[in-house]
C-alpha cells in the first residue's frame, strides 16, 4: 500500500512540473496589452456602457495577469465596439382590463442582450490573432426599474461577456 500511495505522490508531482494550473497560455515575453475604448455603436444607447465595458475589460486583464498596460507598441492589442445593446419581451404576463375597458398584455419577462465586436491582435505569435463577435443575455422580472436594469442586469451581461474575451486570449482553450 505505501508503495502505491508513493507511486501516485510521484504522479501527481510529475504532473504538477508539467502543467500550470493558472490555466494562462500566455508566453513569458508577452508584457504588455493596450485595450482600447469600446465605442457603443448600437441603435440603442446606453451613455456609461461604453466606458463601464472598457474600463471591466482592462481590469480583467491588468488584475489577472501579469500583463501591464501599454500606450503604444504593445503585445497585445484589443479593440472594437459595442454593435447591439437590446432589451426585448422574452414571455407575455395575463390580460390586464383597464378603466376604459381596453385589454393590454405585459412582458412578464424581458431580455437585455449585448453584443461586442472584438478586433484582438498579437504581435509575439500573429496566428493566435482573431476578430470574433461576442454575444449575451440577462433575462430579467419586466417591472424592474431602468436604473435597476443598468446597474444590475448589464453589469451581469459585461461581465459574461469578458469572461468569453479573456479566456479566448488567456487561456486560448
């Protein structure tokens, strides 16, 4: 039995020597990274997505990375533009009679999607470079307030919507 649990002690070390469990593919020279603004081009527009967007991504980057930020010539260049900020009925609630007599059907349930152009150039390894679409969504209860859904609702979307940039470019499964 001691034999085995050494044999298995000496596995997992191998293992451990081999692989990084920061998940990062990034390479050693790679230093640097300049996230440029997001404008929000949408047809919809929401005045802070732009910024809130931009200043999220480079906080991702700059506090789980070792990369630092750069003002030109960077390793790593990401850009582009927020293309679509909607929110839609996703179910419809029961008939309501007004005074008048007028029937009116309410979205029981609403859904906010964003969508993210992103333009990601590497200047160490050219070949890991992309331009991808990135999309996602929130569904939410119909009688939140605006604020509500620009404080909370959005800030969900962005931050999903990072988490698929980041680890397209960090972790490059």
């Amino acid at each position: 039995m001691k034999i085995l649990s050494g044999i298995s002690l000496l596995f997992l070390l191998l293992l451990t020597s081999c692989y990084s469990f920061t998940g990062s593919s990034l390479r050693e020279d790679m230093k640097t990274v300049k996230i440029n603004m997001f404008p929000n081009n949408a047809a919809n527009n929401l005045p802070s997505l732009s910024q809130d967007f931009t200043v999220a991504l480079q906080n991702r980057f700059l506090q789980r990375t070792t990369l630092k930020g750069a003002l030109e010539n960077p390793d790593l260049l990401i850009e582009g533009e927020i293309t679509d900020y909607n929110i839609t009925p996703t179910s419809i609630g029961a008939a309501t009679t007004s005074a008048n007599g007028n029937n009116t059907v309410q979205a029981q349930q609403n859904k906010l999607t964003i969508t993210v152009k992103v333009h990601y150039e590497n200047s160490k390894d050219p070949t890991l470079s992309f331009d991808r679409t990135y999309s996602d969504e929130a569904v939410f209860n119909s009688d939140l307030d605006l604020n509500t859904i620009e404080t909370a609702q959005v800030k969900i979307v962005n931050e999903r919507i990072i988490v698929k940039i980041f680890n397209d470019i960090v972790a490059n499964w």
